[in-house]
C-alpha cells in the first residue's frame, strides 16, 4: 500500500514591516551590553595590524551602505513588503555584527587605550544604527528624523578610518583632547573673574526679561539672590590660587602629551596606557574645582576639591616620571610644576584654615 503524501509545511507568516523593525531595534540594542564588556578573542595567531583596519574600515563602509539601503525604502511609501523587509533586517543585523566581530580581533596587547577608542567607535555605529531603525518604525515616511538619524550612522562610520592606529597615536588622541577640556576650563574661569561676574550677565538678563511682569524689588523665582550671586573679597583671594592651579594642570597635561609625542614608544603599551590612565581623571578634577568657585562658595569644599587635583596631578607626574617617556627623570620641568603645584595648594590651605578650625 503506496504511502500518504505527506501534508506540506505552510511558510511561517511574517511580521509587518514596522514590526520587523522593531524587533531589529531590539536585537542591536542587546549587542551593545557585550560589546561595552567584552574581551578581545583569544588567538594563537600573530596579529595583522594592517589586515585589522582594513577589514574594519570594509565592515563601516557595508554598515554605512546598509543604513543608507534601509533610509531610503522607509522613507517613502508604499512600504517594502514582509518578505522585502526581513531581507533588509538581515542584512543590517548581519553587518552590525561583523564589524563587533572585527572589534574583537583587536588584542589587549595593542594597548587598552587604542582598544577603547575602538570600543567607541564601535559603540557609536552600533547605537547609532538601534536609533536609525527605531526613528525608521516610530516616525513617518519622509520625516526629518529619519535623515537626521541616518547622518548619525553616516558620521559614526566615516570615523572609522581616522582612529589612531596604534596605541601611542591613540594616547596623544586622548591627551590632545584632555589639554583642550582643561584649556576651555580655564578660559571660562577666567573671563568670569575679569567680568567680575560669576554667571556672565545671565542673572542680568532673566531679570531684564521678567522686569515687566515683576514687581519693583521683588525676588525672582529661580534666580539667586545678591549673595549667592557674586563672590565677597574673601571668596575673590581665595580664586586666585584655585586659577593659577588650573593653570598649573593645563601646563602638567601639555608638558606630559608633549613628552609622549617626542619620547613614547609604540611598543611600551602599557606604560603609556598608565600615563593616560591618570591623566584622564585631571580635566573631570578641574571641572570639580572650578564648579566649586561658583558662588555661594563653600571655602571647605573648594579645599577639597584643589587637594583632589593636587593628588591626580602628582601622580600623573610621577607616574611620568617612571615611565620610558621621561629618558631623564632628574628633568627640571618635573619637579619645577610639583613645587608649583604645592605652592598652590599651600596658600588655598591659608586661606581656608578658617573654615577647618570651625
């Protein structure tokens, strides 16, 4: 007796399309936890700078292309069809995850610094193309966002190929941008003290945009009153050390990127790694003291926060010191902004002695 045939297997139904791409958006969203806490691939094989950045430049440039692909079907109608879509998702999700595979071929021992410039690139591609997909399913077809959000993915994959390529280059990339933090902290510290005014005219200016619907004298709500607007003489004297110890920082990061540049050696990772390790918590320090002399200034806090910065600062610099990059540590320029920096330091204790005694 012949056999049945057997029933055939009806094709699964697929989502609609801004469904599908929904559940995209879901799925890049969950690669980003691995790819913030992942660990390059254990390999027996020598590493091939040259074949790295090729293959991740090709993975951005297919990302890049693939967002560009899926811009320009969603933003218009009619929609591609169910099966149009999943092909489009696939396509996506399968360049995303090759440029986290390329990601993880970049070893530790190429210097952590390099790896984390890496990692945020990666992260910006990534993140960028979740946003793309989920503006793509939440807004309409020929929305503004929609190229805003494209421009994004755009910008984050033409990044790609001006990462520094080693881990020195990466090092005096993330010590240039520490000098420039540290430098527009300055500036703005000090235009506030030739001013003579903490806030540069904006309390001035909400107080000649409510004038109209204020009462003569009366307190505008929100705003800080005389005292907790300008600083007193004693909170004058105490600015002027917490100035030139920011000057003092400025000059530090500017003496150690400079010291990298003419001495660093590529293959001294780790002790570059160190230098910039350190010299990345100056610019967050700065910020913290020069928040601080905003009025209503806290003397014992302002203390605090300058005894933070001396702390980093020394440390960078002995951390300096020790390293190859200073080939002559009885260098005068070491000791020189040490001694400046305690100088520093002493009259901002001088001036806040009172506060502790309290």
């Amino acid at each position: 007796m012949a056999n049945a045939a057997a029933p055939a297997v009806p094709e699964p139904t697929l989502d609609p399309p801004l469904e599908q791409l929904r559940h995209l958006a879901g799925e890049l969203r969950l690669l980003l936890p691995g790819v913030r806490v992942g660990e390059a691939r254990e390999t027996t094989k020598e590493f091939d700078r040259e074949t790295f950045w090729r293959r991740l430049n090709e993975a951005a440039v297919i990302v890049a292309r693939e967002a560009t692909t899926l811009t320009e079907v969603f933003s218009r109608l009619p929609l591609p069809s169910p099966q149009e879509t999943q092909r489009f998702c696939e396509h996506v999700h399968a360049a995303i995850k090759a440029i986290i595979a390329v990601y993880y071929l970049l070893p530790k021992d190429q210097g952590i610094t390099l790896r984390k410039l890496v990692r945020s690139a990666t992260l910006d591609i990534v993140d960028g193309m979740a946003q793309l997909v989920e503006v793509l399913y939440t807004t309409p077809a020929q929305s503004p966002e929609n190229l805003i959000s494209y421009n994004s993915v755009w910008d984050a994959c033409q990044q790609v190929p001006q990462i520094p390529r080693d881990n020195k280059a990466a090092a005096l990339s993330v010590l240039t941008k520490s000098v420039d933090l540290v430098k527009d902290a300055h500036e703005e510290m000090e235009q506030a003290v030739e001013e003579c005014d903490p806030y540069c005219g904006l309390l001035n200016d909400i107080e000649e945009d409510n004038s109209d619907s204020q009462g003569d004298g009366e307190y505008i709500l929100g705003c800080p009153n005389n005292q907790d607007s300008y600083w007193s003489e004693e909170d004058q004297e105490l600015i002027i050390p917490c100035l030139a110890l920011v000057r003092a920082s400025k000059a530090c990061l500017k003496k150690i990127r400079l010291s990298v540049a003419e001495n660093g050696k590529k293959d001294q990772v780790a002790q570059l790694d160190d230098i910039v390790d350190i010299s990345d918590e100056i610019s967050p320090s700065v910020d913290d003291l020069a928040l601080s002399i905003y009025p209503p200034v806290c003397h014992l806090t302002v203390r605090l926060n300058s005894a933070k910065l001396v702390s980093v600062l020394k440390k960078a610099l002995e951390i300096t010191k020790a390293s190859h990059v200073t080939p002559q540590p009885e260098d005068s320029w070491i000791p020189l902004l040490i001694n400046a920096v305690d100088h520093c330091m002493n009259r901002i204790k001088e001036l806040t002695q009172h506060e502790v005694e309290l």
